[in-house]
C-alpha cells in the first residue's frame, strides 16, 4: 500500500512542485493551505510523512508540529519540516519540537525526494 | 484717701516680691533649668511696652482726643504681624555677633565704629530720659492722688516741696533696684534671665490690675458698656471724643505717623531691644509672641475707653486730670484697696520700663562711650591691671544712677508742661532714628559708616530742635522766641513749622522732617563712598546671615595672636576663672585638650573678641584684640576676594549639581537612544529575515521545476509548458522584489531620487487608468473613471505618482471578482489639497488586517485567493503619499469592498493663475 504523504505550505506553485515530485515517487499525495488545515488533515487522514512549512497562515508549521507531536494517536507521523528562513535558531526550534528533519528552502529535489524515502523506510 | 506710709510700704512690699521672683529666676538660671525659656515668659517680657504711659497715659489721651489712644497700639501689632522677620534677623545676628545693645549693633554694622556707637548712645540716653521722667511723673502723680487731701480738685504734680525730694528718691530707689537687678555681675551675653522673669511677672501684675479697675469702672460704678457708651453719646461732647472723625484732628496723616512711630519703637526702643534681642533664648517664641503680644496689647486696652468715659462723665471735664483717672474713679467711691491696687499696677509699670531701659542704656554707656573713651587715654593703656570686671560693673551702676538722675531732672524740668503721653512720643521720634541706619544695615550692603553717621545726626539735630527743644521751651526754661519767631528770627527756621511745613501736630511734623534728613544723609553719604573693607565685612555678615549659617562665621582676618595673649586679655574684662572656662570649652569644641596647644589661629582671635564684644562692646572688643594681636589689615579688595572666594565656591558646587543634573538627563537620553537603536536593529534584523524569506520562496519553485525538467526529459508537453510558466513568473516576481526592496531602502534611507516637476494629476490619474486597463480586460473586470473639470497643478515626482497610482488600480484589479468586478477610479478637489480615492467591489479587508497591510511583506486577502504580490507595494505607495506631505489610507467592510485614498496638499499659490507661478 502506498505511503501518504500530505504537503502542507501556502505558496501555491511550491506544492505544485512537491506534488509532482512525491506523486512521480508513487506516494498518495493530500495538500493543505494553511496551519488549520494541516492540523485537521493530519489527524483525519494520519498521513505517515507531512511536508511542513513553517510560515503559513493561520496556524504557524511549529505550532503543528507540536500539536501532532504531543499527540499520542499521532506518534506515527513524520515530520520533515521545510522553512524559508534559513536560521539556526529556527531549525533548532524545529527540531527541539519534534520534527523528525528538516530541510531550508530552495532545497535540491533530489536530496528531498532521497530523504522522504528514507524517513518512510525507517520503520 | 490713703496714708503716705502705707503707699510707701505697699510699694515696698511689691519691690521685695519683685526682687524675690528675680532672685528665683536667677536660681533656676544658675541651676539650668531655665523659667524664662518658654514662649509665654517670652511674650510677656515684651510687654514692658506698656509702661505708666499706657497705664495711665492711655486713659488721659483717651478723655482727650477719644481713639486717637489706638495707633500707639495698633504700631506694634502690625510690627510683630508684619515685621518678625526683621526682628528674627536681628536675633539672629546679635546671637551670632554677640551683640548686646542697639549701640553696639549699629557700631558693629558700620565696621566696629567708636563713634557711632558713641552717637547711637548719646541719642539713646538723651532720648530716653524724658521717657523715664514719665515714668518717675507717673509714680508721683499717682501718690500725689491716693495721699492727697483734695479730692476734688485738680491733683498738681509735684508742687508739694517735701515731695519734689520724694521724687528724687523715689528715682535713686529704682536706681538701686536696677543695679541690683541688673549690674550684680557681668554676663558675656548681657543676659538677665532674674530680670525677665520680674518683667514677665509685672506685665501679668499690671494687666491684671488694669483689668479689675476697668471692670470695677464698667460694671460696678455703671451698668456694663452699653450704659457707659450709651451715656457718652447723649453728651455732645463726648459722643464727639467717639467719632473718628473729629478724633483725628491731624487727619490721616496724624494716624499714619502715629502708627509708624509705634511700629519703629517696639523695635527699636533700647528696652524693646533688650527684651526682644538681648533676652531672647530661643528663636522659635518670637513666632508664638507675634500673637500672645498683640493680644496682651488688646487685652489692656479693652477698658481704655470706658474708663476715660467713665471719667469723664463722673466728674465732667476739665476737673480731674484724666491721667489719673485709674486711681481717682476707685478713690472717689471709697474704694481704696482697688485704688492701692491700680497704684501698684502704675508703678509695677512703671518700674519694669525703668529697670529694663536703664540697664539697656546703660550697657550702652558703658560700651559705647565709657569704655571707648577709657581704652583711649594713656592712663589706661599703661596700667596693666589684670582684672577689670569689678571697673567694668563700676561703670555700669554708675550709668544707671546717672541716667535715672537725669530723668529726674528732666522731670523737674518738663514734667509740669506735658501730659504723659506727649513725653514718650518724645522718646519715641528719638528711637525712630535708629530705623535708617539698622534697617539698611540689615538689607543694604551699600551703608557706610559716615552714611549711618550722617544719617543718624541730622535725624538727631533736627529731633532736638523740632521736637526736644520746643517741650523745654514750653517748660519756660528757654526763652519762647524762637518757637513764634524762628532761630534768629527766621520764620522758616521755626521749630514746629519747618520751612512753612505746617498743619501737622508737633509729632508728625518732627517725625516727618527727622526722619526725611536722616535717611537722605544716610544714603547719600553711603553711596558718595565705596564701602571699606572693614564696612564690607560687616556688612556681609549682618545682610547675609541667614544664609551663612550660625556655627561658621566667616573670617576676615589675618595676622597671629599668641593663646597667652589673649586670655588674659579677655581676663581683664570677664574674670580669669570665666575666661579660663570659656577657653576650655573652646578648645574641647576644638578637639583639643589644653588650651594652650590651641593653635593660634584666626578663629580663636574670633572667638576671644566675641567673648569680650559682649562684655565691653563690639569696637572695644576690636580695639583692646587690636591690641594684643599683630594684623595684618585686610584691604577691601582682599575681602572681597574673600567673599568672592566663598561664592565662587558657592557657584561651583551649583555648577556641579547643574552639571549631575545634566549627566543624569544625558544618561537617561542615552537609554532611550539605545533602545530605539537596538528596537531598529531588530526591525532591521526582520527585514532582513523577512526580504530572505521573500526571495528564497520563488526561488524555491523555480529550482524545483527546474531540476525537475533537468532530470526528466520525458515530462509531457503540457505539464512542461506549465512548469516553465511558472519558472518564467516567479523569475518576474524576482526581478519585482528585488527592484522594489531597493526603492524601499533608497526612500527609507533618503537617497530616493525626487525629479519633481508641475504635475496635472487629471493627466496623471488618466494614464494610470490606461495603462492598466489591459489588466481589467484580462480580468474581465471594469474600471470607471471620474475627473473634475479641472484641477490645480501641484509639484511632485510625476513617475513615483504613477508608481501609486498603478500600485492602487492593479491591486484593486487584483481583488475584485471577475466578471462583475468595478474599480472606481476618483479624483477630487478639496481645499488645499487634491484627493484620489480607489474602490473596488472586491472581498474587503478584515478589521484586524487594515493596519498591517501597511507594514512591509504583509499582504492582505485570503491564501487560497491572494494574488502574487511582494507585500512592498502599499508601504512604498505611503512613504511616497508622505514624502509630499500627504496621507494614504484605506476604508473597508468585509464583503463590502475596500478604498483606498491618498490627499497630496497643493502648493499655497495653486489656483492664483499663470501670472504667480510666472514670477
């Protein structure tokens, strides 16, 4: 059975990129626009690995981040987060929020797509 | 009618009890347990004001000229009321300078002079003794009354020849008194706390009995006031005595000269002086006595009027001197224990004026003119006697005698032609003399010693030729010519009309011209002269000795003194055990143990002659430590640098608070600019965080797509073609960023470019609608204009208009629904200023939105529907609005759509025509 794998991030053109890239891995793909949306499809769907931006609206990708890590129906989901500030600090926010990665923008589709797959291969 | 002897023995019987409470308070003194130190003993003490005069006197003024008895009264109370600080000050530098008399106060002012000193006492002692005549009149007339056999009649004063010796006794007794009340033994300070005590104890006596007779009048001869006011009005001629009218026969200016007499002498009368100055042993009672004192003044003088009413109406005028009315209303119903009380009341008066005014005058004879003379001769300056205490006391008794011998003489001299009243007012014009000189001394640095010399003469000679000399001539023992006729028959020469001056009662009119000549010669002289140093040290330290502080006197001297030198020399004058004392407790407040490793300094020269200024006088003082010291005399420039010195200190320690004051203001300046740089920094620091955010976003979507097509050739056509569109306008988005990031910071930082040219902004307006209007058509959407007729031209940078205005319309077109989407374009004149309002019929703008999407990388709209946008437009658009000193803003409902408006003011001149922006 194919892995699910829900890209969370508000810039339209950049999830049309990741939906492309995970779609062509043969993933099952579900897209969310916003931190809420993230949230809620997160739980509903429990997706095995979620593409997490960290600036959007409404609800920010720590916050969600948090929100599933905290949770214990949720332990199964991965967290690769992908952030355009490229700051040590905020990867270390990341991190220390449970994300399981983390990788800054604009990042190389190859190490992303090697890096999904071995996040989902993990276990 | 009384006998002589119990008169006699009663009064005797009072002096013992005087003596008595004197002894004690001496005792309690010696014991350190003061009675004297309490505000009441204090107020009390100043009321040896009322002497015999006011006792009797008030009354006799009262049956003759009605209220016109008031300012004698209504002087002093306005002085305590307004005047205290003069008096606190005077308190104050007598206490630091050890100065014991008016005399020495004067003296030492105008830089430690013999001479004024010598005249100041002279003035006081000629003065003075007709007002203890009045005293010695008081206490015979009120004799003559109660022993008299005719009760009836007119008591004539003194007339009796057994009694003219009774006068003279009863004078050399009070002599006596005095010298045993106030010359047993010699005080640095000059303080009698035994006197004050008998003094405080009279007052008490002497209200107390006023008091009793006044009501003994009021309601035991008649029915209360209103009876006694009731029957003074039916007579004509007393009801006149109650109308101010006819009371003030010299007018107000009668009254006002009155009042200012009575004002100067609580002050400055020698026995004022002494009670109020001399005898004052804390500060804080004058504050209690400025009220106690004019009560007590009130209290005595309830019962004036109706007792000379009472007087008046019970033996009708011109039959008994109304002077003696005190005594004669009891005596006339048989009331003689009340009338032996009144007596004891008059002559308690009486005693404490001459008591306290004698030993006054005579510390000043003694220190002023005695002790001078004496240090002069070469007699004394050889002997080398070592104790001069006993010579000291010597002088003063003698004083006392001599001057209450001349009051008798004066007495037998004048006595007979004046009424009490007009002999104190006599004294009083004396006194008031003093006023120039003590007062400039206190507030003018300016008075020289032949200022105040000058000053005080003039004031003095024309005293004794306007108002001494006539009472003497009255009395028949000068030839009355010169009264009709003027000095060598000159009519403007004449004593009571002064050069024509005439309408003035003989008070007002010496008063007028005295104090006119005394205090014209007093600053002319002073300012004819630069003062010296001497007179400038003083000066200093009397004007300023508020704020010199008490326990730091500052010295103006130099040159060296030996400790073996100068206490014998104080010795001499205060007794070698006194001395020896003295000096100890200087040295242990020096931190020194014998008095010998006392380091000679100028402090210790100090201190010896302020020992010895209270003792023999401040310019004796000066000239007996002149003596013993090698000086080096101060110049006025060296004082003045001096003094220079102390203020420059004084500006330098301000200096430095202004200067702290002013570290801490820049401090606190500092913060702030601190916190605004670091709350900069972090903006900055934002910026820059949120720029990289900006940028790196497409360039996300463009390096995915593009190591997308770069590793699959075999992506479809159409997936292809759309991946390089995307690539191709987040390129575009690049490109817009980055140029608009540059213009933000270029404006921010103020290196934008302005080309600013007369712009019409209908054209304006216009082309930004056309250029955008391909937009629209794309969009489907309508764009309405409207234009006035005309607008005024303003000055502005026409292209960063543009940038405005196609910022507005195209984010508009970008919100505004499709098809039936409508983005009204307006342009509007106001006054003074052109304004252009943007709307569309798009989703408007949340509440909480409307303020930020003014702030940098914050776009409006909803994700899902945001067109692309870089989040600079808006912020830009407004630092440009502003830069022209306009406003832009934004209303909006959400669903209702949003407008935005900007207002740019039009130049002052805009719309005068062509012609104006010509020139």
């Amino acid at each position: 059975m194919a892995k699910k794998i829900l890209i969370a991030d508000d810039e339209q053109n950049i999830v049309i990129s990741l939906e492309f890239l995970m779609k062509r891995e043969g993933y099952e793909v579900s897209v969310a626009n916003d931190g809420d949306e993230a949230a809620r499809r997160i739980r509903a769907e429990k997706p095995d690995l979620v593409l997490l931006d960290v600036m959007m609206p409404k609800k920010s990708g720590f916050e969600v981040c948090q929100e599933v890590k905290s949770n214990p129906e949720l332990q199964s989901v991965r967290i690769l987060m992908l952030t355009a500030k490229g700051r040590d600090t905020e990867v270390a926010k990341g991190l220390a929020l449970g994300a399981d990665a983390y990788m800054t923008k604009p990042f190389s589709t190859k190490e992303l797509v090697e890096r999904v797959r071995s996040m989902l291969a993990e276990r | 009618m009384l006998s002589g002897t119990v008169v006699v023995a009663a009064s005797f019987a009072y002096l013992l009890v005087l003596f008595a409470v004197a002894w004690y308070g001496d005792r309690r003194a010696e014991q350190g347990r003061s009675i004297i130190a309490n505000p009441w003993t204090y107020a009390m003490s100043l009321a040896v004001y009322c002497t015999a005069w006011t006792y009797f006197g008030s009354v006799g003024r009262a049956a003759s000229g009605g209220v016109w008895f008031l300012p004698i009264y209504l002087g002093p109370t306005l002085a305590m009321s307004l005047s205290w600080v003069v008096l606190l000050k005077m308190i104050r530098i007598s206490r630091t300078y050890r100065i014991t008399s008016i005399a020495d106060f004067i003296a030492s002012r105008y830089g430690k002079s013999h001479l004024l000193g010598g005249l100041v006492t002279i003035i006081a002692v000629v003065g003075m003794v007709p007002y203890i005549a009045l005293q010695l009149k008081a206490i015979s007339s009120g004799y003559s009354v109660l022993t008299g056999s005719d009760d009836s009649g007119v008591f004539p004063f003194a007339t009796a020849s057994w009694f003219n010796d009774g006068t003279l006794y009863v004078a050399l007794t009070l002599a006596l008194f005095t010298v045993l009340f106030g010359a047993r033994h010699l005080d640095a300070a000059e303080r009698h706390e035994g006197m004050v005590a008998a003094i405080a104890f009279e007052s008490v006596v002497k209200l107390l009995a006023f008091l009793v007779i006044g009501g003994f009048v009021t309601w035991g001869v008649y029915e209360g006031f209103d009876d006694i006011f009731t029957r003074a009005y039916a007579n004509p001629e007393l009801a006149a005595l109650l109308s101010l009218k006819t009371a003030s026969s010299a007018g107000y200016g009668g009254w006002f000269a009155l009042t200012l007499l009575a004002m100067l002498s609580v002050i400055f009368l020698p026995r004022q002086f002494q009670v109020t100055v001399v005898e004052n042993v804390n500060e804080q009672h004058l504050r209690r006595a400025t009220w106690l004192f004019p009560g007590y003044l009130l209290l005595i003088n309830i019962f004036v009027l109706p007792i000379a009413l009472g007087g008046l109406l019970y033996f009708g005028q011109g039959t008994v001197d109304p002077d003696t009315f005190v005594l004669s209303l009891p005596l006339a119903h048989g009331e003689r224990a009340l009338a032996l009380l009144a007596f004891v009341g008059g002559f308690s008066a009486a005693t404490g004026m001459v008591i306290v005014e004698t030993i006054a005058v005579s510390t000043m004879v003694c220190n002023d003119l005695v002790m001078p003379l004496l240090l002069g001769t070469e007699r004394f300056k050889r002997s080398n006697h070592p104790d001069l205490t006993g010579l000291l006391l010597g002088i003063r008794r003698g004083a006392i005698v001599v001057v209450l011998l001349l009051g008798y003489l004066y007495f037998r001299l004048a006595g007979e032609a004046y009424a009490l009243v007009s002999i104190g007012l006599i004294s009083f014009a004396a006194v008031a003399q003093f006023a120039p000189a003590m007062l400039g001394g206190m507030y003018w640095r300016g008075g020289t010693r032949e200022g105040a010399l000058a000053g005080l003469l003039a004031g003095f000679v024309v005293w004794a030729y306007t108002l001494m000399l006539p009472s003497v001539a009255k009395s028949g023992w000068l030839d009355r010519a010169f009264l009709d006729y003027g000095l060598f028959g000159l009519e403007y020469l004449r004593p009571e009309q002064l050069f024509g001056l005439a309408g003035l009662d003989s008070i007002s009119h010496a008063l007028f011209w005295s104090l006119t000549a005394n205090i014209a010669c007093y600053v002319i002289v002073s300012l004819a002269r630069v003062p010296t140093g001497q007179e400038a040290t003083q000066a200093t330290l009397f004007v300023d000795v508020f704020s010199r502080g008490q326990d730091a006197p500052a010295t103006f001297w130099r040159g060296s003194a030996q400790i073996q030198d100068l206490q014998p020399l104080v010795a001499r004058f205060l007794g070698a055990e006194r001395a020896r004392r003295m000096f100890e407790s200087y040295a242990r407040e020096r931190g020194v143990t014998r008095i010998d490793d006392l380091k000679p300094d100028a402090g210790l020269v100090q201190f010896a002659e302020t020992q010895l200024a209270g003792a023999i006088g401040s310019a004796s003082a000066r000239v007996m430590v002149s003596s013993v010291v090698q000086e080096e005399p101060l110049g006025l420039d060296e004082v003045m640098d001096i003094l220079d010195e102390a203020s420059q200190v004084r500006a330098y320690s301000h200096e430095l608070e202004e200067k702290s004051r002013a570290l801490e203001a820049a401090t606190a300046e500092l913060r702030a600019a601190n916190e605004r740089l670091t709350e900069l920094d972090r903006l900055k620091d934002d910026f820059m965080s949120s720029v990289t955010h900006e940028l790196r976003t497409p360039l996300t979507s463009i390096r995915a797509f593009s190591e997308m097509l770069l590793d699959d050739p075999k992506i479809d056509l159409k997936d292809r073609k759309r991946f390089l569109g995307i690539i191709v306008s987040e390129t575009e988005r690049l490109t817009r960023l980055v140029n608009q990031v540059l213009d933000m910071a270029k404006i921010e930082s103020g290196h934008a470019e302005w080309h600013n040219t007369d712009i019409d902004m209908r054209e304006l307006v216009g082309h930004a609608v056309e250029t955008t209007e391909q937009l629209f058509r794309d969009r489907g959407a309508t764009l309405e204009l409207d234009l006035p007729d005309r607008a005024p031209h303003l000055r502005a940078d026409r292209d960063r208009l543009l940038q405005v205005m196609l910022n507005l319309i195209s984010n508009a077109a970008k919100f505004v629904p499709g098809d039936t989407g409508v983005v009204r374009v307006r342009l509007t004149c106001e006054t003074g200023q052109l304004r252009v309002d943007v709307t569309d019929n798009g989703p408007g703008i949340q509440p909480e939105q409307l303020g930020v999407i003014f702030e940098k990388f914050r776009q409006g709209g909803d994700e899902h529907s945001r067109p692309q946008g870089t989040g600079l437009g808006l912020p830009i658009s407004r630092q440009i609005v502003e830069h022209f000193g306009g406003r832009l803003w934004v209303q909006s409902k959400p669903g209702e759509g949003a407008t935005f408006s900007f207002v740019l003011p039009l130049p002052p001149e805009a719309g005068d025509g062509p012609d104006r922006a010509m020139t």
